[in-house]
C-alpha cells in the first residue's frame, strides 16, 4: 500500500508507523500490505486466546443478535452469567463492571474511600514506586511515575508512594496518616515486569487488615491465567479486599470489573457510583467464554510450561549475547531488561515480524496470546536474536 501519514489524522498521543493492522489469526496479525507478524504483545495483555478465536467470534454474532446494550438500570443475563463465573473462581462476594483498568481503579479506590468516610482524614491512597494504575486522575495520582504525571498537575490530594517490596518504608508512611487503601500490583507489568515478594504482600494484608484499610490488587495484567494460574495472588496465597480486572477479560471488548469482598461492598448504596456502558452484553458474553476456557486447570498448567519454555529460551539466549541484563517474570509475562533503550530493538523486531511492548526504562514485554505454540515460541525468540546478535 502507498505510504500515508495516518499521523495527521490522531492526537498524537501514540508514537506509531507503518501500514494499518487489518486483522489477526491465532497469534498472528496481518497488516494492509498482508505483512505478519508473530503478536508476542497480545495487543498488550489482551489477546489471552490470540486472534478471530471461533469461541469469541461465535458468541459475539450470538449476543449482537440478541441485545448489544440495555443500560445498568436493569439486570442484564450476559452480566449475571459472568458474574456469577468470576465470583465462583475467585475470592469475592460482589462484583462492579466498568469499562477499562483505568476505570475499574477509579472504582475502587472510591470504594475504599467511601468505606472509610466515617473517619475524619481517612481518606489517603498507598502504591509503590514503578506501579501503573492507569491515566484517568484518580488512577494517575496512583501511578507514581513522573514520566506519566508531567504537564497534568496538580494530581489528587492524599496519594503516597513507598518504594516496592521495602516494609520498613512502607511501614513508615502507613504509620504517618490514615490510609482508607493500598493498592498495588502483585507482579508489575508497565513498570518494567518487576515482581512483589510474598514477604511484602504478607505485611501488606496484616498491616490493612488490622487498620480498616482495603487492600487492592490490581491483576488487570497479571491476571486472568497471564501468569499461569488464574490470579496472581494465588501464588502469593495472600488474598486482597478488591481486585482490579479489565484487560484480557472482555475477549478484546472494553471491560473492566472490581471484584469486591462483602466488607467493602456494603458501604456503597444506589447512586454513588455508576457507568452507562460498564459491563456491557456482548463484552460480558466474550468474557464469559475467556473465563470458561482460561479457569480450565489443564490450560492453565499449559501455560505455566509454555512460560517455563519461553524463560529458558531467553536465559539461555541471555548467555550467548551480550545485550541482555535480566530476565524476569511468570508464566507468559516475561521482561527481558537489556543493557540499553530497547526502543530501536522493539522497532526492529516489528520490521522482522515480531511484535514486543517496551516496559519502564528498559525492559522488553514478551505476552503472547495464551493458546501460542512452542514453534511459534522459537520463532519468536530466533527473531530476537537475530535482532539483538547485530547489536
Ligand atoms: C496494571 C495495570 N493497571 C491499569 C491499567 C490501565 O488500564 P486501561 O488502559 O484499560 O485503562 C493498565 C494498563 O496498562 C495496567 O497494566
């Protein structure tokens, strides 16, 4: 296709070239000029089944048929089916649809804060140095990254951040105002791929716990099978109050929920907090497929070996060149944190046919879908090489 300057037509928020995607199939995307590529980005953490999956594209043309929005103001089926199926395979009692993981932290952090609205100044919001919650204010003041917060201040009133997996200096700051949350991702993605130790999660939930404080996981990238069990605080066996989804869970729909124990539920009452379109039909119907399949123990240990597979590909590959300085992550979340800038290696990745998402300073996101193949797995990683050897 001629080369055009799409550019002229969007805010430039993104920084993008080349021809237009135009669709997608398995782990592959076909770009205009019929170009593919091996989507080791998962349109970030989305695509969990890959592309024009027969499950989603089956129940879409289903609920589109039936009713493709109805409003919150009466129950709708395709939003009880999956909500029942999210609560039976978690730890939570109630659940609140929204639209995006921005949305969904909004949300919850309301909740936390109107459960605490009973005490004078128990209104202040913890998370941790290279957490990403979102771009909406709320979900911003919670992302303490810089890079995020220049040009948009002032951000909101009573947000603290604490260095991640540090107690001593968590324990500080907990100590010094009255905290209604805490909220924190229990492996980081944006960040860099950086994970939490247990040890700090475990003070987390007895320090909140014991202070009336909601402890909020936001797994609206490690979770949903991401890292190969169906929530990351499984590993950790440190359950939160409310957890934070959006993601992969609406099949590649906008969808975001919070999934909320009783405790933080009841302080809400009809009216102090609403969407028109969140939990939308046909979103909750593809999330109801990605749900049933992904909660199947034997697609989950799939992906545990298909992570273990990719890791030692790469640690092995760590050896033979010199670029790479870490390797990190779980299941199919894999950061490989290179000596320099990655941003020329990704881009060159692309041209070779290999999509990765650049994460903090200098880390390499590799997210394929869910259902990749070992094969696709070695392509993938032959490409990185042959892109990182020239180096
Ligand atoms: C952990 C985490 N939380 C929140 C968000 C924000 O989600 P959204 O872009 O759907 O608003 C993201 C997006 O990257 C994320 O990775």
């Amino acid at each position: 296709m001629k080369k055009q300057n799409f550019d002229s037509l969007f805010v430039p928020t993104y920084k993008r070239d080349g021809a237009p995607i135009v669709k997608g199939k398995g782990s592959w995307l076909y770009d205009a000029d019929d170009k593919k590529y091996l989507d080791f980005g998962s349109g970030i953490a989305v695509n969990a089944l890959g592309h024009a999956h027969p499950a989603l594209t089956s129940a879409i043309k289903k609920q589109a048929a039936k009713v493709i929005h109805s409003s919150n103001l009466y129950f709708s089926q395709a939003q009880i089916d999956l909500a029942a199926h999210l609560l039976k395979n978690s730890f939570g009692d109630k659940l609140f649809f929204c639209n995006s993981g921005t949305e969904a932290n909004e949300a919850a952090i309301k909740f936390a804060r109107k459960k605490a609205s009973g005490t004078a100044g128990k209104y202040h919001v913890l998370s941790f140095t290279q957490g990403f919650h979102g771009r909406t204010y709320g979900a911003l003041s919670a992302t303490p990254q810089e890079k995020f917060h220049a040009g948009f201040k002032p951000l909101l009133e009573g947000f603290h951040c604490s260095e991640l997996n540090d107690i001593k200096a968590a324990k500080k700051i907990l100590d010094s105002h009255k905290f209604a949350a805490v909220i924190i991702e229990p492996l980081q993605g944006e960040g860099g791929v950086n994970p939490v130790s247990t040890e700090f999660l475990k003070f987390l939930r007895e320090y909140t716990e014991k202070n009336s404080i909601a402890l909020i996981f936001d797994e609206i990238q490690c979770g949903m099978g991401r890292t190969g069990t169906l929530w990351n605080y499984q590993q950790h066996k440190v359950v939160p109050d409310m957890m934070t989804l959006a993601k992969p869970i609406g099949g590649g729909l906008p969808l975001g929920v919070v999934i909320c124990s009783e405790n933080f539920s009841s302080a809400l009452s009809p009216g102090d907090h609403g969407t028109t379109f969140g939990g939308n039909p046909v979103a909750c119907a593809l999330g109801y497929e990605v749900l049933k399949i992904v909660s199947a123990k034997p697609f989950l240990k799939e992906v545990q070996q298909k992570g273990s597979y990719l890791k030692k590909k790469l640690t092995v590959l760590k050896k033979e060149v010199s670029g790479i300085e870490d390797i990190r992550g779980a299941g199919l979340l894999i950061g490989v944190q290179m000596k320099e800038d990655p941003v020329t290696v990704v881009h060159e990745c692309k041209s070779k046919g290999l999509l990765v998402v650049k994460a903090g300073r200098n880390t390499i996101r590799f997210m394929p879908p869910l259902t990749v193949s070992t094969s696709e797995i070695d392509k993938a990683v032959a490409i990185f090489k042959s892109v990182i050897s020239k180096k």
